[in-house]
C-alpha cells in the first residue's frame, strides 16, 4: 500500500534553506549554468555548513526517533537539477538526516508540486516559489541567512516555533486597518469585534497541524513548543486569546509587546525558527534565531 503523506507533518525545504549554499549560488549567477555544475561536482564529498533551516529539520526528524510512528516526513523541493542534487543527497547522509524524498526541477518552479507532496510548511531562500506557494494557499516563508548559533537541541528540550500574529497566523484584515488608519482604529474595531474571530492566516493550518501532533502529549512533557509574539499591545488582545480559543489550538505562549523589539524576546524563547511578515521584525530576529518572513499575498 502507498504511503499516505497526508497522515503526518509534511515540511518541504529548498536545498539552499537547509544548507548553507550562498557561496555556490552567487557562483550561479555570476558564472552561469555549467561553472556551477563544475563546482558542485569538485566538491561533492565537502558537505556544505549547516543553513537557517537545519536545525529545525533536524530537530522535528528528531519526533520520529522518539516514537513507533512517524509523525514528520522532510521532503526536499530544489530548483536544481539531477546531476548538481548529488552532492546535497551525499550531505543528507552526511549529517544523518532520515530524509527520502526529493524532488529536483532544474530551474522550474516548485509551488506547483506542494500540493502533491501534501505539503504543510514550505521553507525556501527563493522568494518567487515563496510568493508562488503563498498565492496558491500553502504556508511558506522565505529565510534570511542563518543566525550565529545553530546547534541542534537536546531531545529532551522541546522544538520551539514562534509566530507573529495578523498576516501570519491571522489574515491581514486587521494590520490593513492598522496601516491605513492608524492604532487608534485598530484597536477601536479589534474591540468592537472582540467576540469574532479572526480569519485565518497563511500559517493556521500549519498551526494546526502542530497541534494534532500536541495533542498526543500532556502539557510539560509535549515535543513541540509554540509561541505568538506579536506587536499588539493588551488593549487589542481579546480578540486574538478567543480566536485561538475558538480555533481549538494550543499555543504553549503569548506575549503581547505593544511595539517593543520582538528579538530579545525571541532570543529568551530560543525559538528553533520565527515567522514574521515584516523585515522590520525579521531582520534584527535573524541575528539571533533562524527566521523567515511570510510575504504578503497576492490576490
């Protein structure tokens, strides 16, 4: 009988998320097809560092060791092709990484197959797949370079993911009033529908999904820790804590920071990976954690 994907957590990552390839892809674009090819082949038993994206893979495979069924399948979703996929298969193995599946499209776009590899995050450094997937209705981010400590946790520690709230894990239908018409609109109509709850996000299914796996689990001794970190402040708060209430999902930690610097709160919380959909946030975040910003949908 085949595999059914649609049973686990499904992360699809680009080769250049998981590893870090920055060096061999500015050789792409300055030296074109065939140099990169060459280089890819001359170094195919140098394993690549570790990039923004590893140790997040690394530690969610992690589930899998610790119980009879599998809860987690990586799958990787490159843009190379057959030839230049050997040396990140041989890397794969290098670094232990319990990863059987791969797609490689030489230069084709990969938003196209998320659907088919039942995807539920997908991870890339490209942000024209990442806009691509968004647009098609999938989770996915595009990552910044990976931040100065990307050790793998103990087994024992929980993994921990860190969202940002409105245009993340909530629609943009809240921030849009916040832009357009300032704090004190926003905070007037997150009052007056304090009892509605908010539409989903790009990244509520994958919450979900999260969850289901949560689930399984008391509340000390769960795998997976989650947190939202967001800028509003507890006077437009309601809203969200009977959203998440009504969404039936657990969110291990909310922190409500009214404008104040998300990174040192992240930095505390150690998350293994933080989404945000503004550089504002995700730039000085980069520097201590593994991020990724969540593009705005385009209708």
């Amino acid at each position: 009988m085949p595999y059914d994907l649609n049973n686990v957590l499904v992360v699809g990552i680009s080769s250049r998320a998981l590893f870090d390839l920055e060096v061999e892809n500015a050789l792409f674009e300055r030296d074109g097809i065939d140099d990169y090819i060459n280089y890819q082949l001359e170094n195919i038993d140098m394993p690549p560092k570790q990039g923004t994206g590893f140790r997040l893979i690394q530690n969610l495979l992690s589930l899998n060791e610790e119980n009879h069924n599998r809860s987690v399948e990586v799958i990787i979703l490159s843009r190379n092709n057959a030839i230049t996929s050997l040396r990140i298969t041989k890397a794969i193995e290098h670094y232990g990484l319990d990863i059987v599946r791969s797609a490689w499209t030489g230069g084709a776009s990969l938003a196209n197959y998320l659907g088919a590899y039942k995807v539920d995050l997908f991870l890339s450094a490209y942000h024209e797949d990442v806009q691509s997937a968004l647009n098609a209705g999938f989770a996915a981010a595009r990552i910044y370079g990976p931040p100065v400590q990307t050790e793998k946790r103990e087994y024992q520690e929980a993994i921990r993911i860190a969202f940002d709230g409105d245009a993340v894990l909530f629609s943009a239908e809240s921030e849009q009033i916040y832009q357009k018409d300032g704090l004190d609109a926003f905070v007037a109509h997150e009052q007056k529908n304090a009892l509605r709850p908010l539409p989903d996000g790009p990244f509520a299914p994958l919450l979900r999904a999260i969850s289901k796996i949560q689930a399984g689990y008391g509340l000390k001794d769960s795998p997976i820790r989650t947190a939202l970190i967001t800028a509003r402040n507890s006077s437009a708060h309601e809203r969200v804590i009977r959203t998440l209430h009504a969404w039936n999902v657990r969110i291990d930690e909310v922190h409500f920071l009214g404008g104040v610097s998300k990174h040192e709160i992240l930095a505390a919380f150690g998350a293994d990976i933080f989404f945000d959909d503004q550089d504002a946030h995700c730039g000085p975040a980069s520097h201590v954690v593994p991020t990724a910003i969540v593009p705005t949908i385009l209708l």
